[in-house]
C-alpha cells in the first residue's frame, strides 16, 4: 500500500492512497481538526482523473468543518473519496480502505456518503475503529434519514418564526420536492403538525404513493417551483436554485435537506432581493451528521440525547438569522460567519 501525502494550503492533511493488491485509489482529506476530529463520509465515483477526485474531496471537507462547526458538534471536517466504479466493489478494496482510515489515528472518522453502504462500512469496520453510522445491531446509530427529516422540519419551524413570527406550522402551505427517505418523512411529520403538504417527485409514482397513504396533495415535478406557497422545500437535487428557478419562485421561505441547493454564490442575494428568506442547507440539514457525532460521547450513543441535540438547529438558525439581520448580509454568508467565528472561539481557547 503506497500512502502518499499532498500538500494543499489551507488543509491540515491530504492523502493519497494507491494499493495495488485490491485496486484501491483513494484520497483523504482533513481540513480542519480545531474544534475535534474530522468526521466526513465516505463516496465512491469513476472520477475521470485523480483531479477531478482531488477538487472535491477538498470541497466537500470543507464544507463539513462548516457544517460541524454550525452544529456544534464537536468534531471537525473531512471527506474521503474512492476513484473507481462502484461496480467494481470488493471486500479487498474496502479492507484496504479500512487500512488508509486507520492511518489516520482517529483524526478522520468516516460515515456513509454516495455510493457507500453499510455493508461497504461493515468491511472497513474490520480494519479500523473509526467508522459511524453502521446499523444498530453493529453498535452504531443506523439510518440517518429519520433524524435529517426530524431536524429540516424544526428548521422550518424556525424559518417561520423569523418570517412570521410564530413558528406553527398548521395552515402553512409547504411544497416538498423530492420524497424519497428524507423528504417524505418530512412531509408526514408537517402534516402531523397540520401543514398543508404539497409534494412532487422526479419519479411521479412515488409521490403519488406517499400522497395517497398521507392525505398529501401531489403535484407536478414539472414547473413546481411557481407553485404559491409559504415553505418551498428542496430534498432531492443540488443546484436547484438557480438564475432560471429564482425569478419564477412563488414561496416566502426555502427551506429544504437537499445539498448545495445554490447553484452558486450568488444566488444566496438574489433570493435575499426577492425577500424569499434562505435556510442555508447545511445548517438546516445537519441532523443526520449530528446523530452520528453522538455515537462519539462518552458511553456510546443514546437516542435521546441525540434528538435534544438535533433541537438546536432552532437556536443555530436564529443566529444565522440574526448574523444576516444584523450585519446586513444574504443568509448563505450569514451562516459562514457563524461557522469561522465559532472555529476562531476554538482557536482562541487552544492558544
């Protein structure tokens, strides 16, 4: 197994891992440990050259150290991406890779990311400690999707009450796209809440599914986004918000468990100028990772704390809110300042 490390300024380690044995090419990268170790999850993609893995293992790691940082988990970020197709998946390959994490020392705990499966994880779990996020019966804290859908929606009552004023979600109208494990749970906890629930999906079937068993109204995936409503609810694809789908947004409030829902930067403003209030996806969508930072505590994991703790995305998006309000910027840059300012606090408390 060849270990090799790359220099990248900003990061605090990034390395590349070439085993010839099982096929494995692989990067890690930690970028920043200050306020505990770097916890990320783990994808595996046919990534045209190592560059390509290599932009974004290094985005993706530092958005989770931002994510970390906002949640207040105690942990730090990272990522790790495995250069291949998954359909070449093989115990060796993850058995070398449970070897490249183990090298790390416990700086880098990995998780389930795309393509990347429990029982990928099982496998890496034989070569090293530092794996989350396996099933219950393997002494971890299982599906993820639950807490991530309980999480988005005590965001979007949060959202409501700085658009609002209260945070009752009764006689709310929230358009959900994408119902898949996250976003359909969400739509059966806001209907218990007395939301009015709109969903649509790509795959139309499985929107219709959950209308039918939940008293839903479905709609088409086609043009949703003009729909009138109060929450608009991204949880399926990234980059949905973009110079297309802004102007014809017919919402007061996006606030949804997709990734990167800003197709860039900017588009943060241009939501801000249309007075559509923005819950930055990765503060809101934080109860997944959140849940697996608790398997971390002293004494393993504890259902109940976790859920206590995923509360607290209401108290991080109120000073996201008030960042913004404050200072005078879009929410999307509000969050970034919360996230350097509690990194700066943990510098400061290191010193």
């Amino acid at each position: 197994m060849d270990i090799t490390e790359i220099p990248v300024d900003g990061y605090q380690k990034v390395v590349r891992c070439q085993d010839a044995a099982s096929g494995l090419h692989a990067i890690i990268a930690v970028h920043d440990t200050t306020l505990g170790p770097a916890l990320g999850g783990m994808r595996m993609l046919p990534y045209a050259h190592e560059e390509e893995a290599l932009h974004d293992v290094l985005r993706l790691s530092r958005g989770m150290t931002y994510k970390s940082a906002v949640a207040d988990t105690g942990l730090g970020g990272g990522k790790s991406v495995v250069i291949g197709d998954p359909r070449t998946k093989s115990e060796a390959l993850f058995r070398a890779m449970g070897r490249f994490v183990d090298a790390f020392g416990g700086k880098y705990i990995t998780a389930q990311d795309m393509n990347i499966g429990n029982p990928d994880l099982e496998i890496v779990a034989q070569e090293t400690r530092w794996v989350t996020g396996l099933d219950r019966e393997k002494g971890g804290s299982g599906n993820p999707s639950p807490y991530t859908a309980y999480g988005c929606v005590i965001g979007i009552e949060a959202t409501l009450q700085e658009a609002f004023g209260s945070p009752d979600c009764k006689d709310r109208t929230v358009l959900i796209q994408g119902v898949g494990a996250v976003g359909g749970r969400m739509a059966e906890l806001l209907k218990e809440r007395g939301a009015r629930v709109l969903v649509c999906d790509l795959f139309e079937e499985r929107a219709q599914e959950l209308a039918a068993r939940f008293g839903l109204e479905c709609v088409p995936d086609a043009g949703h986004e003009a729909l009138e409503c109060d929450v608009y609810a991204p949880c399926a694809r990234g980059a949905t918000l973009n110079d297309d789908t802004i102007p014809r947004l017919g919402c007061k409030i996006v606030a949804g468990c997709a990734n990167n829902q800003l197709a860039d930067a900017h588009h943060g403003a241009a939501l801000r100028d249309r007075g559509i209030l923005y819950a930055p996806d990765y503060v809101i969508n934080a109860g997944g990772i959140i849940n697996v930072s608790m398997e971390l505590l002293p004494g393993g994991y504890a259902d109940e704390p976790a859920m206590k703790k995923i509360e607290g995305i209401r108290d991080n998006l109120a000073q996201v809110y008030e960042i913004a309000r404050t200072e005078g910027v879009p929410t999307h840059e509000a969050a970034d300042l919360l996230a350097e300012r509690r990194l700066e606090a943990g510098r400061s408390a290191q010193a």
